[in-house]
C-alpha cells in the first residue's frame, strides 16, 4: 500500500493563557498508508483530529478548521522524520522559510 506525506493545518484553537483567551493554529506533518490519495487526506484528518481530542485541544462537538495543506505520496525508503509533533503560533505570524 502506498505512503503519503500530509501537512495539516489547523485554525482558530482556543487556549487560555494568563486568564486571557488566545487563538493559535498549527501545522503537522503526518505518514499514513492509503490505496489512495483521497483515503489518505481522510486518514490523515482522523488522525489529527483524534490526537486534538486526546490532548483536550478540542471537544467532540467542535468543528474547529482542519485541513489537508499539501499531501503527496512518498517512498517509504526516502521518508524523512519531519517530527510527528504540533507546531502552534499564532494566524498573525509568518512561517514562510523565505
């Protein structure tokens, strides 16, 4: 079954910091095995979003803006470990590597 790389983002994320209420979005890099494109981008979402549950960064009921930035398939031999992790800040910064 082929490998995919997907960046996910996300927006708008509720935290509390110092008793004030701050939005912050994200992005992560994900490797999920899929038939397809299109199992993958779900894949992909399931396994972001369960992770935000898990770590009550969202409740069941929300439906917080998460979606699939750029995904490809990739060799499972030339994966690279992009860090399974979050990487949060805030919608006003700007993360282009330019």
């Amino acid at each position: 079954m082929p490998e995919y790389k997907a960046v996910v983002v996300g927006e708008n994320f509720e935290f509390v910091i110092d008793e004030e209420s701050q939005y912050l979005d994200f992005t992560r890099t994900v490797y999920v095995d899929a038939p397809d494109e299109q199992g993958a981008q779900e894949s992909a979402l399931a396994i972001v979003r369960e992770d935000l549950l898990a770590q009550s960064m969202m409740d069941e009921w929300d439906d917080p803006v998460i979606v699939i930035d750029e995904i490809k398939q990739v060799d499972v031999l030339a994966r690279h470990d992009d860090g399974d992790d979050f990487i949060w800040h805030f919608p006003e910064d700007d993360l282009s590597l330019a």
